[in-house]
C-alpha cells in the first residue's frame, strides 16, 4: 500500500516463537527490521510505515475518528486475533494434515509428505503455545456471533470498509475474518456479512483449509 519495496522472511510455526525473541525481543510475528531499527507487532509496524511513508495514511486526520480506528484496531489486536489463533491450532490437532493446504505459497522448501509428517508434533506444539484446546475452540465459537455483530457495527458506522482507504483498523480486524473464513466450521458464521464482503476486498486470496468436523460444534 504504501509502495515501499521489502523481503519477507518466513519461519516454520511454532518455531517461529524463540526465533522472534532472539531476534527481535518478542515472540510474536510480524516483526519488521528497517536498517539497524527493529520493530516489533502490527500496531508498532503500521505506525513506524506511516511515518515513513505518509500517503495513503493509515489512519483518519480527524482527531475523533481516528481514536475510533485505533480503539478499533487495538481491539482487532488484542482481542479478536487471539480467536483466531486458539481456533486454527485446536483445529490442527484434529486435523493436521490440513497444515499442507496453509503452505501452499509458502517460501519454505518443504515438500507436501515433509508437512504431513511432521504436522501432528507442530499441531500439537502450536496448540500448546498459543494455550487453546477443544474447550478453548467452543468458547471461543460461541463468542465470534457477538465479535462479529461489533465489527459489522464498525462497518456500519464508517470505522472500517472504506474500500478507497483502508485504515490501520482494515488491516487488523479484516485480515483476521479472513483467515477464520478458511475454517469451515466457523465460515457458516462470517458468510453474507459485511465484513465478510471488506475482509474478501481486502484479502481476496487465502491459503488454506480446515475441513468441517475438525472443530467442536457449539
């Protein structure tokens, strides 16, 4: 967006963890090094990028709606992006081998029976890691109806889905409803919605498919 050029860099999950935090002090993702500065977490990285490159902003020049996008986009953080990761890691342990449609575009050399091999130690080292389970995955299905009516609420009300300008609360909240449309037992919940509709203008190709039956029913 912001037409700056960049290398991604790709650890193998949940691996991903102590290599973070040797590097960067924190063992989360995305992680963003500019020169000799590090910085790490969306939220730091969107804010660091708009400094450096100011058009298009990412956040509103109005003071009070852009304390509506960053309440928005800390919630997206905090809140709504822990969901996420507690369902696609229980969901791994039921059905690991799904790990191979997720690496599709994958910049790491691994090959398909390599993935399928190793998936059900990451599924469970993952799920271990980010402290979900099967109690943890119905919990959290019952509560996406209700997350979902508050980001709708958001579209609704001009805080996010501006297709012209997609903010940093875009970003934060739409990426995470896309992934969660690649879990079919949860995509029944998300679909017709209008942040269905922004996460899909935003994010219109998705790696990955957890096949229905791997989470619990609610």
């Amino acid at each position: 967006m912001k037409g700056l050029s960049y290398r991604v860099t790709e650890w193998p999950p949940p691996l991903h963890a102590p290599m973070q935090l040797a590097l960067f002090g924190a063992r989360t993702v995305p992680a963003l090094r500019l020169d000799g500065e590090k910085i790490s977490g969306s939220r730091a990285i969107i804010r660091r990028l708009d400094q450096l490159a100011p058009e298009p902003p990412l956040f509103p020049a109005d003071p009070a709606a852009r304390v509506r996008v960053e309440e928005a986009e800390r919630w997206g953080d905090e809140v709504f992006q822990p969901v996420a990761r507690e369902l696609i890691w229980a969901g791994f342990t039921h059905s690991p081998e799904a790990m191979v449609s997720y690496s599709e575009h994958s910049r790491l050399p691994m090959p398909a029976p390599a993935i399928r091999a190793i998936a059900p130690a990451i599924a469970r080292m993952g799920a271990r890691l980010n402290r979900t389970d099967t109690g943890v995955a119905r919990r959290a299905i019952a509560a996406l109806p209700g997350q979902l009516d508050t980001i709708d609420g958001w579209v609704a009300d001009g805080t996010i889905g501006d297709p012209e300008q997609p903010n940093a609360a875009d970003l934060q909240i739409t990426s995470t409803v896309r992934l969660l449309m690649t879990l079919a037992d949860v995509r029944p919940l998300i679909d017709g919605r209008p942040c269905a509709e922004v996460a899909i203008g935003l994010f219109p190709n998705a790696d990955g498919e957890l096949p229905a039956g791997a989470l619990p029913a609610v």
